[in-house]
C-alpha cells in the first residue's frame, strides 16, 4: 500500500501524547519539596519539544484532513477533535512562553511551580480530549482507514 499523505498524522500524534504526558509527570515531580535540580531543565525541554510536536501534528492533521478518504458520519466529530487541537496547541505555546519566562527570570519557587502545574493539568486535559476524539473519528468512524467501517 502506497504511503498517502494523510498517513503521517498518525505516526506524528504519538510524540505530543508522549512527550507531554511525561513533561507533566516531571512538573508533578517537581512538586515535591526536595526534587533534584535537573527536573527543571529536563521538564522545560519536555515542554518545549511536546509544544513543537503537537504543531507537527496539527499540521500534519490539517493535511490529513484535506487527503484522508471522507466519512460523513465522522465529520462532527473531526471539527470537534480539530478545534480542540488548535486549543491544546496554544494552551502549550502559552505554557511553553511562561516557563520560558520563569526559567530565564530565577522565578521557579514553590508558588511558580503550582502555577505553571496548574497550566500542565489544563493542557493535559485538552490533549486528552482532543487524543479522543481523534482515537473516535478512527476507530468508531473508521477514516483513514482500508474499508472503514462505522459508514
């Protein structure tokens, strides 16, 4: 089977889910009282390197989204997953700014952390809508997918 361009928004969307959902287990880490040092850095990069993965594969979805074989039944569903995608990859790019921030100013005391937590846990839950949805318009309406299903 030929690779078709709407295939590569699959294999991108695993490197957000990923790099994020560790980037946020890392700032829940750094919580603690007595986190080592590194955690900063090594959270900041997680961030950093998710955000930019999730535009990745935001792009690659739009494209994917002009490509991929079309089923109406899944069309609801696709804007929604596609709204929540441009939602979630601000709401990174703005924590992505913001930590930037702390880290460049010295501002990474306990009430900072907390804040910038309290961004991780909202971007979290928008990657999960939006990972959902997207797992929906897949497996429940078959898009993308060799003789679909869900038609």
């Amino acid at each position: 089977m030929p690779l078709e361009p709407y295939h590569l928004h699959p294999a991108a969307v695993h490197f957000p889910i990923a790099l994020l959902t560790l980037g946020l287990a890392v700032a829940g880490l750094r919580m603690r009282r007595s986190s080592p040092a590194w955690l900063g850095p090594a959270e900041s990069w997680l961030l950093w390197l998710g955000t930019l993965a999730a535009w990745t594969a935001l792009a690659l979805g739009l494209l994917a989204e002009r490509t991929a074989p079309h089923k109406p039944l899944a069309w609801e569903v696709l804007a929604d997953h596609k709204t929540l995608a441009w939602w979630t990859c601000w709401t990174f790019t703005a924590l992505s700014a913001f930590r930037f921030w702390t880290f460049k100013t010295g501002r990474d005391g306990r009430a900072w952390r907390a804040a910038v937590f309290l961004l991780w846990l909202a971007g979290f839950g928008l990657l999960f809508a939006t990972a959902q949805h997207g797992g929906e318009v897949v497996y429940r309406y078959g898009m993308g997918v060799a003789d679909g299903g869900g038609m």
